[in-house]
C-alpha cells in the first residue's frame, strides 16, 4: 500500500531562548542510561539510534507553522547557533519535550554520541522530498566508527507524517551508503557526502531518482543516468532499470512527462456539460487519450528490465513507475546540446 506522506523537514527546534552556561549533565546521564553495559561504540550507537526513534516524536505542530510562514528562529539566539552549548540547550528540550523537527532529532543524536564517546556532527543541507523532487532544508548526522564516518538520517528513520506523525522505523536511513544518501541529501559542505568531489550540486540536480522507494526495493542501476535528455519525436530510445533481484513481479510502465490529454482537453475552450455532449456526439474520440509515447519493445533478462520508447510528438519528458504510487524516475526533455541523448 502506498502512503501520500509529508518529508520530515524543517531544521529548528522550538523552546525557550538558552542559555550558554545550560547544564549538560542530564543529557550525559541519558546517554550512559541508554548505553547502560555496552562497552563496543557500534553497539552504543545501535542503542542511541534505537532511543531516539523510538522516544522522539516529529512535531507536526511546529512543521505546521513553519508552513504558514511563522518565523521559528525568533526564540533563539542564532549567534551560538554553531556552539556546543547551543546544541546541548536544543538537545535538552528535545529529550525533555520528546518531541522535534529534524534540527533537533540531530542535535539530540550528536549529544548522546558524543557523550558516549562516539564522535559526531550535524550535517545541515538540503533534501528531495518522496512527493516531488522540490528540496527543502534539513538536517542529519554524520559518526565516526573505527576511524571511519558514516550517515545516519535519524528524523526520516523514526516514521512519516500525514496530518499526524505516524512512528515507524526505517532502516534504510542508519548508516546509509552514502552514494544512495545522497540520492536525496545535499550537505551545505561538499565532505559530508563522503564522497569524491563530483558527487556535488550539479549531479544531485541532474539525479532523476523522484522517489526513494524505488532504491529501497531493489534498484541497483539505470539508465539513462541524468535527469536531462534529449529524446526527438520519431527516434527510438532505450530505457533501462536493473534491480537486484528479477523485475518480473514488478508493475514498470513508462509515460509522458505531466498530465493526461485528450484531443478535448487541448482546445482551450471550459468544458462544459453541454460542450462535452456536443463534442462526444461529434467524435467520441475527442475524449480519448492522446497516445504521446509508443512503447516499441519491452524484455526482462535476468534482473534487467528493458524497453524501447519513441516519442509520437514532442513531449516535456518522461516518467517510470514502479509498482505505481509516485514516479520512481523523471526526465526532462531538452533541445539543448547539453542534455544527454538516449539511442
């Protein structure tokens, strides 16, 4: 069953105004409560994680102000926004509150970490949402393990939202690969991919991954590999998702790029009930689907789905479903020399 959910967005968490001598000691005693026996730092991370998902809540009132323009940086003093005491302040009202916005689920993370002798950062950037690809601020966290720093996203981890906040885990967000966290994170800092230098802004836009939940199912690979191409009414192009198990149980269709138009639709005229029956009585077809891509071939080898497409008029580009919900990946179309061209 797919689920129409709300990204857990939005970097602040709201309380009193701090202060900079804010004791710590209470957030030092949690983290030693919840690391209680545990001597290895991955087991202690383990149980950070596992609390903090379990015990904070996303705060969708907040996320509901902040969606109606209020100002939720008006409580605080931002010139220690960087500072230790800051963070702890911001973690102390979280634990306290047992509620937060992604800011504080990652301050929270950081200070239990680091009180528990893990080394820990809050990465602040920017995130694709799962119903569109339109980015919005967030935040998250990055440890360090055995001298080596991995990403863990503990807001998107702890469940989604509706018009409630609804807990459930996802794992798929703790310790993260970081080539498939940055399919929808961009750090404001380049080093916080964990990546070579071309994994930057440039190829996160170009990234025609819509929705993460093609990635958590399985795909491995695709092709074409940038989100802008150019693709001509006429001419055949190939298409091509590989997963890592076989792709024959999986409902994969491939259509135009927007909305579905019929002859009708596009005589930019009000359809009323009246026009609608004169045009039906006239030609039935006025009401058909305008066929804007012919799907020439489709084959499956192995774990490898295939198809050849030719566009039948110029088009704004393309979008793959996979077991319906929200497109898995969308393209652009482009006459530009730029895009890339599909054969």
């Amino acid at each position: 069953m797919h689920r129409y959910v709300i990204v857990l967005f939005f970097l602040v968490t709201v309380g009193p105004a701090f202060s900079q001598n804010t004791n710590s000691s209470s957030l030092k005693l949690l983290s030693s409560r919840i690391t209680r026996g545990l001597s290895e730092p991955r087991k202690k991370l383990d149980a950070i994680f596992y609390w903090v998902t379990d015990n904070i809540e996303y705060d969708v009132a907040i996320y509901s102000k902040w969606l109606s323009g209020h100002n939720m940086y008006e409580d605080f003093d931002l010139n220690y926004r960087d500072s230790i005491e800051y963070n702890e302040a911001v973690a102390n009202i979280v634990a306290n509150r047992k509620k937060a916005v992604c800011d504080g689920y990652a301050r929270l993370f950081k200070s239990l970490c680091n009180h528990a002798g893990i080394p820990c950062e809050v990465v602040n950037g920017m995130a694709k949402g799962v119903i569109n690809d339109e980015l919005q601020p967030h935040a998250w966290n990055a440890v360090r393990l055995s001298g080596k720093w991995y990403l863990i996203d503990p807001t998107w981890a702890s469940g989604h939202v509706t018009d409630t906040f609804t807990k459930e885990l996802d794992m798929f967000y703790y310790l993260t690969p970081p080539e498939k966290m940055f399919l929808n994170h961009l750090p404001d800092e380049q080093k916080w991919t964990l990546l070579d230098k071309s994994f930057n802004a440039e190829r996160f836009s170009q990234s025609p991954i819509a929705n993460i939940e093609v990635i958590k199912n399985g795909l491995i690979d695709y092709y074409p590999k940038t989100k802008t191409i150019m693709l001509r009414p006429g001419e055949s192009a190939t298409v091509w998702l590989l997963f890592d198990k076989s792709p024959s149980d999986l409902d994969i269709e491939i259509s135009a790029k927007g909305w579905p138009e019929t002859r009708a639709s596009r005589l930019n005229i009000e359809l009323t009930e009246k026009v609608r029956d004169s045009l039906y009585g006239i030609d039935p077809d006025y009401f058909k689907e305008i066929e804007k891509i012919q799907i020439v071939s489709k084959k499956v080898i192995q774990n490898k789905v295939e198809f050849v497409i030719k566009p039948l008029t110029d088009i704004k580009g393309i979008q793959i479903h996979v077991d319906y919900g929200f497109p898995a990946l969308m393209y652009e179309t482009t006459t530009a020399k730029k895009g890339v061209i599909i054969h």
